[in-house]
C-alpha cells in the first residue's frame, strides 16, 4: 500500500475514532439528562401522593358517618351531590370516595347510588354503571323531570324571551369579535374582507386563502353568520 494510501486510512479511522467518542459523550449527556427527569418526576409523584393523602385526611373530616348514610357535609350542587377541591382539580364527593376506596373509575362508567341520598359518600353505598343503569336509575327515583314538572312549566317567569333574555338585560356579559381569546382577526379586518369581496375584485375562495382559513368558514363571516355584530360596510368602494 502506497503512503498516500496509510495516510487515508488513518485519517478515515482518526474520523470514525472521533465520532464514535462524540457519540459516547452525547451518550453520556442523554443519560445524565434522563436520570434528572426520573428523578423530577419522583419529585412531582411524590408531591401528587401527598397532596392526595391530605386531601383525603380533609375530606373523611367534612363526612357526617351514621349508621346509615355518611353524608357529606360540605358545598353542593343544587340537586344535593357534594362537590370538593382536591389535588388540583373538582370532584364529586360521591366519585371521589369511591375512586379513594376503590381505585379508578372505568372509562365511560357512574358512580351510582344504591340508597337514593345525593350526598351519601359511604363506599358499600355506591356502585359502578354505565349510562343506561344510570339514566334507569333517575329515571324510576323521578330524578328526570319532564313534562308538567319540568322547570320551564313549573316556574315559566324563570324563562328568558326575547326582550328579558340575558342577551338583551345584560348584554355586557356576551363575549363578541376581538374581544373572545379565540379570535383570529379584528372589526375592521372583517369590514375589510366584506369589502374587498362586495367589490367583486376577489374570490370567497381566494380570500379564504389569504386569511388561512376554510371556503366555507370565509363564507360564513361574508354573508353574517359570524362576526353578526360587526357592520356591513356601507360603501364597498376604497
């Protein structure tokens, strides 16, 4: 082999030699760096554990236990179940002592009552049902009111209408256009989309690609089924 060929190969496996040490050493990082989140997130299951168990200690506090029922006895919903903050988020009381007592409830599943008490939260009162058991159930304890009992017929002075819907007492509380977080454009982008295409110089569709937006969503703000609070402008012309 002649020396220009030695020196070739040398320096091919000088190349080969650093990056397999390069390799190593990213190795070595991506191991230290997976050790680190092991360890954060034994840290973070940890600190879940023992915010679940004081939430837990709290929670048998506010459970008035009898020889029937043990009723809960903090807030409430207006139909009576109890309602509790606890690890971060909401819970019923009835779904969260049985989830404590039992584990996790399967997916798509209730959690029913066997004694007919909302605010019951006695583990051997509660059972596991799916939405037809649940619905069977309210529905032979006359949970569902219909008809004659139904709210709107039972107090029909409750029933916002026309001038004394909410919309019209109180329409400061109706989140419209720019104002919503999930807006996409402003009043005056809209005005200007209605008004380049009432000039006839674009397309729905060429403005909708423009804007990012689909044909029909484009559509949809051209003619005023969204955006109905915003002027159509009056004089199309610049």
């Amino acid at each position: 082999m002649s020396d220009s060929g030695v020196t070739t190969r040398i320096a091919a496996l000088e190349h080969r030699l650093a990056s397999l040490e390069s390799r190593l050493c990213r190795q070595d990082e991506l191991e230290a760096e997976i050790a680190l989140l092991k360890d954060r997130l034994t840290d973070y299951e940890e600190s879940d554990r023992s915010a679940m168990n004081r939430a837990i200690s709290v929670f048998w506090k506010r459970v008035r236990k009898a020889e029937g029922c043990w009723e809960w006895q903090g807030a409430k919903s207006p139909s009576g179940y109890g309602n509790l903050t606890a690890a971060g988020r909401t819970w019923r009381a009835h779904r969260f002592a049985w989830i404590i007592s039992n584990g996790p409830i399967p997916p798509g599943l209730y959690v029913l009552h066997s004694c007919d008490n909302p605010c019951c939260v006695r583990p051997d009162h509660l059972t596991i049902g799916d939405g037809k058991e649940n619905m069977a159930q309210a529905k032979a304890r006359s949970r569902l009111a219909s008809g004659e009992r139904h709210w709107t017929v039972v107090n029909p002075e409750n029933v916002g209408r026309g001038d004394s819907h909410y919309t019209r007492t109180r329409p400061q509380l109706i989140i419209r256009g720019s104002d919503h977080y999930a807006a996409q454009f402003t009043e005056a982008q809209v005005v200007e989309f209605r008004r380049r295409y009432a000039r006839g110089d674009i397309s729905q569709a060429e403005l909708a690609r423009q804007a990012g937006l689909k044909t029909r969503t484009m559509g949809k703000i051209l003619t005023g089924q969204t955006w109905r609070h915003v002027p159509f402008p009056e004089d199309p012309a610049p």
